[in-house]
C-alpha cells in the first residue's frame, strides 16, 4: 500500500485549535477528510498571481434576479 500523503492528525488538531475550535478526536477524524479535500484547491488558488482589480467584484443591494 502506498504511504498515507495526508496530514497527521496531530497536525491538523494544532490547526483546528489555532483556528479557535475545540474538537474532540472523534470530531476531528470527521473533519479531516473535509479538509484534506479541499486542500488541493486552496493551494491552486493561492498559486495564481491575481492583481488587485482581479479580486475586485461589485455589490448591488437592490438587484433583482431575472426569472
């Protein structure tokens, strides 16, 4: 079998609580899959070089959607 490429638990429970959560053990072996999913793509987006107008988006309170 090929050697697990995931984060240790331990690891990921020093995350977990340096993000301000308490989790039990049980709580985090749920949680960490998640995490380990999403990871991939979080790192891709930080890899892209977006300037300042890229990350700019525009805010309308009182449109309404076309049906």
């Amino acid at each position: 079998m090929s050697e697990n490429t995931g984060i240790p638990l331990e690891e990921f429970a020093t995350l977990v609580k340096r993000a301000g959560m308490n989790l039990n053990e049980p709580e985090l072996e749920h949680l960490k899959p998640m995490y380990e999913h999403y990871l991939d793509s979080l790192e891709r987006m930080h890899l892209l070089d977006l300037d300042a107008e890229d990350l700019a988006m525009t805010y309308i309170p009182d449109w309404e959607p076309q049906v």
